[in-house]
C-alpha cells in the first residue's frame, strides 16, 4: 500500500526545519501552552485551515474550510483572529471585520493560483461580456474579488452560481473549479485559465494505482483536481465535506485526492479507517509555512497585520457577503 508523505516523520521534521528559516526549534509542548496563554492575553481567536501543520490544528480554536473560517471571521467576537492559512484568508477576513485586528503569522503564505489573475486581466476579461456576472472564487485578492459580482468557496460553488439569475456566468480563477461546476450548474459558462499547483499535480494513473492496490476503497476528491481526476471520483467536495463524507461512507478505505493537511482530522475522527494519499505531491508548500514559532512571534509583537484599503474592502465585502447569504452545497 502506499504511504502517504503525512505518515513520514523525518520528512515532517525537514520540513518543519526549513520554515523555521534558522530559527532554533523550541520544545512543542511548551510553544503550544505559551501561544494559548497569548491568545487569552490579546482576546484572540485562533483560524487554521485544514491544510495547516497537525500542531497548528491541535491548538486552534477553529479549523475549517475556506468558507466556515470566513463565517468564523465574520461573527467572532474577538478582538484579534489569528489566520494560519494562506493570504486571501486572512484577508477575506480583513475584508468582513475591518473592526479587528487580523494576524496572518507568515506574510510569506500565499496562493499561487489567486495570483493568477490579476485586477487588470479581469477588467479585460469583463468588456468582453457585458453583463454577464463574474463569479470569483475567494482563492482571489481583494482588488480581484473588488471588481466581482459574488465570491464562492469550494462548499458552495453550484449554488452560489445558480443563485443567479443571469442565464451567463463567468468564473474566475480556478479552471478545474470552474469545470465542475458547469457539470451541474444550469448556467452557459466560461471561466478563467487558473489552478491550483498542487491539486494539478495528482494524475489519473496514480488515483487508479491507488484503487487497484486498495480494492474496495473509496476515491473522494477536492473540485480543484483535474477533470480527468474529478471522473474517478466516488465523490467530490470542500475539504470540510471529506469529514462528512468519511464519517459516513460504509468504506473501510478511503483514498483522498487532496492537500495531505486533511489526514490529521479524518484520522482523529475515524480512527477505525485507513485514509491513503494516491501521491507524494499533494502537499502546499504555502500552507506548511505557518510553524508554532510563527504564530508565537506574531502574537507576541502583534505583527503581520492584514489590512485593506476601505475604497477595495467595502466593494469587496458586498461580494463576499452576497455569497454568506448563499446556502452550503454539502
Ligand atoms: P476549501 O475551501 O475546500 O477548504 O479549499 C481551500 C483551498 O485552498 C483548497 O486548495
Ligand atoms: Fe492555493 Fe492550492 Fe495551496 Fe489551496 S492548496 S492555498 S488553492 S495553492
């Protein structure tokens, strides 16, 4: 059976050295009591996205998917969100509570396929259809999601496009996304050319490796794969849907085509079940930035602070708030 990089200590251990940038690595136990203490101190709740490090899962108030952490943003109380995931996160959550303070931990944690388009490309991209709505998935900037008419996540995508009445949709930036939905959405549409690096990477010949060698296992996927990979799919979903799906699929395997971040809940929660990664790549090198010491530093000075001009946010906030309004696909 394959083994998944997740389950490769040394490797873990590598990779935890390299984002420490030099800094020396401090006892783990000790770092994660400190940064609870911190966060009590600044009245701070702390996001982690499901692809975060296992000990950034462990000690976050919240984890989620890219939608549930931006309703968490939006209606936490606190005064500070503490965002371990990746900038447009961080951001969205800038954007609906411009009263708090929004940590990123590493400035450094972006996503590749937001920078994909740009304010300009999309302005180009909307004179070429007037009125048709653009539909911006929040894997997008500020300035981006600005100049859209709604956001969506992965969780809500066919809905957030059916919601619309416009007979014509045009979807930015993830072309497999994009894909997906017009599977089932009762929408014309065209979408832009982007994707995501690391979900681009797993292959079809790997996911049917996968299945030969594990007969009876069930195969779930993100909607960020490759078409050829969503065909081979026993089902496809947010990441925070797999948990769903795993706790109820009768499957005693599951292989699991997305971020390798997921394998530290699915295999909390579902101790009696064998979660198999179909490939090594499945790993976001911006979403493993984020170490302990990080959060700790950022707490400690109250730095990497995440803000956005008010001309950008409050355009930006009706896009993102059209989509809250919007129901969960699953
Ligand atoms: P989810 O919204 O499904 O958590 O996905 C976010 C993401 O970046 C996937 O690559
Ligand atoms: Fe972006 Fe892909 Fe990383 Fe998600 S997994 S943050 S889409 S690069």
């Amino acid at each position: 059976m394959y083994a998944a990089v997740t389950s490769d200590e040394d490797n873990k251990a590598d990779g935890l050295f390299s984002s420490l940038n030099g800094r020396p690595m401090k006892d783990r136990e000790k770092l994660k009591k400190e940064i609870r203490v911190l966060l009590k101190e600044r009245d701070a709740i702390m996001l982690a996205h499901n692809y975060q490090r296992d000990e950034i899962q462990e000690i976050a108030d919240v984890t989620g998917d890219s939608l549930a952490l931006s309703q968490t943003a939006a209606e936490s109380p606190k005064k500070v969100i503490v965002f371990c995931g990746v900038h447009f996160m961080a951001e969205s959550a800038a954007i609906l509570s411009p009263q708090k303070t929004v940590i990123l931990p590493r400035m450094d944690a972006g996503c590749p396929m937001a920078e994909m388009i740009t304010p300009e490309d999309l302005i180009k991209e909307k004179e070429k259809r007037p009125g048709v709505p653009v539909v911006a998935y929040v894997n997008t900037s500020a300035a981006v999601k600005a100049l859209s008419d709604i956001c969506c996540t992965s969780a809500n995508a066919v809905s957030v496009v059916n919601s619309l009445p416009e007979e014509s949709v045009y979807m930015i930036p993830d072309k497999n996304l994009s894909h997906y939905v017009s599977l089932t959405a009762k929408k014309k549409m065209e979408w832009w050319n982007g994707f995501c690096p690391t979900h681009e990477r797993l292959r079809p010949a790997e996911v049917i490796k996968a299945k030969e060698k594990n007969p009876g296992a069930v195969f779930v996927c993100h909607p960020e794969c490759n078409p050829e990979v969503v065909k081979l799919a026993d089902h496809v979903c947010s990441t925070s849907g797999m948990y769903k799906y795993a706790k109820k699929t009768e499957a005693r395997t599951i292989i699991v085509g997305t971020e390798e971040g997921i394998l530290y809940k699915l295999r909390k929660e579902n101790p009696d079940k064998n979660f198999i990664l179909p490939s090594r790549s499945l790993i976001c090198p911006n979403m493993k930035l984020t170490a302990l010491e990080d959060v700790f530093e950022a707490l400690t000075e109250m730095k990497n602070i995440v803000t956005v001009p008010e001309d950008v946010r409050s355009k930006a906030k009706a896009t993102l708030d059209r989509m809250l309004k919007v129901p969960r696909d699953f």
